[in-house]
C-alpha cells in the first residue's frame, strides 16, 4: 500500500510525468525493481486527476450546446488514382451527429472552402456557433463573410492543441478507420456517394458509448439553455482558462 501511496502521490505532484519516468524514480529512491506497467495498472485504479472547481468543465461547457454549436475541420485523402482530395467534415457537437460533408479536388481556395460548408449544410437549420481549428483555410476572407452572412458566430479552438477539438477530430479518424481504409474511390463523385453512404450508417446504425449504446439519430432533442456568450473573448476564440480542464472524450 505504501509503493501505491508513493506512485499516486508522486502523479499527482508531478502530472506530466510519464509511467517510466516514474517507475526509474521510484526504483532509485526505495531499491525496488518497478515495471512501467505495474506503475501504468496502479494509477489506472487509483490515479484521479483533481478538475478545477472555478469554473465548468469542458463536457458541462460542451453539453449545454444544444444544436447552437457544430464542429467543422478538413482533412486530404487519395483516390485509386493518386489524385487529392479535401473532405470537410461537419457535426454537432450536443448529439455527436455527422451533419454533412464537403468533397473537392486538391488544390482548394475560399471559394472551394465556402462551397463545401454550403454543401455540408444544405437543407439543415443553422447553429449558433461554429468551431474551428487555426488553418489558415478558415481565414479566407470568402470564408469569413460566408459565416457573416449566415449570421453563424465562429469559435477558435485553443492554438496548436487538437485535444480542444476533440469530436470532429475523433469523427475524422473514425472515417479513415472505418471507411477509407476498407474502401477505395476513383472520383470525387465517388467518394461523395461512399461517405454519404457512411454517414447514413454512422448517424442511424453505429452506437455511441458516451451516448449510453443509442445512435446519434437517436439522442433526444433535450432543450439546452443557449452557449453563453460571456466565454468568447473579443478576438473569437474561447478562452483559455476553460482548457485547463480535462476533456473526458467518451
């Protein structure tokens, strides 16, 4: 009990200290042979991070967004004939669902960005807030006064840290895992038929564990006090204090 005490106590004092790290340091100091994987099982069972108590945590800040916050992010693919392709990915944030997306043949400029949120969109009731990452493709002037006109309000995630985009981050991976890297496309038609076909599947089909085993079409359309405005900062981006916080994914 004395070597958990020392393993957790000493996770705690230092968090970004790794297993091994810990376990060399522990080794030293008692004379005991320590496994990186006793120390990795031990902080596993006992090992709770303390969340600040001065404000939400992101999952209680994420889970008031009821359809007033989607996610949007792009990512590259490459069809059977070596051609590049940009794929922007859109979801909601409150019900996990794959809204839509936008497929166009590489090299793309504003106005390709503008006309495939305009894709991934169409037909759906806009939101209040969109989420985006730093690319420099969302600072095209198209691509700002596209979200004017709309009257969508944009929210940058926290610079050089894609753990403050986590949902269409993990959204995009799975549509490698599960989709692109089962299948191959020729065109840009034909991986817009194929992740239109996935969508279908991932919003009807596949379950969700943070959503208790329901489907993101199945989440009920609970009604959420609006995102608060008071966290955008003037510069539009959310600010920072809120990151400190530990995003439980699922």
């Amino acid at each position: 009990m004395a070597l958990i005490a020392a393993i957790v106590e000493m996770k705690g004092r230092n968090p970004k200290f790794g297993y091994l790290r810990i376990a060399q340091q522990i080794s030293y100091v008692f004379g005991v042979n320590l496994d990186k994987d006793v120390v990795r099982r031990v902080l596993a069972k006992h090992y709770r991070p303390a969340l600040g108590a001065d404000g939400p945590s992101w999952l209680n800040f994420i889970a008031q967004c009821n359809d007033s916050l989607w996610s949007v992010d792009l990512f590259r693919c490459e069809s059977v004939l070596l051609k590049s392709h940009w794929v922007m990915v859109v979801m909601d944030v409150f019900t996990r669902r794959f809204v839509g997306f936008g497929v166009t043949r590489a090299p793309i400029d504003g106005m390709s960005v503008c006309g495939m949120f305009n894709h991934a969109v169409a037909g759906q009731p806009r939101p209040k807030y969109l989420s985006t990452d730093h690319d420099p493709l969302f600072r095209f002037h198209r691509w700002l006064a596209n979200l004017r006109v709309l009257e969508i309000g944009e929210i940058k995630s926290v610079p050089y840290a894609p753990v403050s985009h986590p949902f269409v981050e993990r959204l995009i991976g799975t549509i490698r895992r599960e989709a692109l890297d089962q299948i191959v496309f020729w065109t840009a038609l034909d991986l817009t038929h194929k992740l239109d076909a996935f969508r279908c599947y991932y919003n009807e089909q596949r379950v969700y564990r943070s959503l208790n085993g329901s489907t993101p079409a199945q989440r009920p359309a609970q009604q959420r006090p609006p995102l608060p405005t008071s966290i955008i900062s003037a510069g539009g981006s959310i600010v920072t204090a809120y990151f400190r916080f530990r995003w439980p994914l699922d």
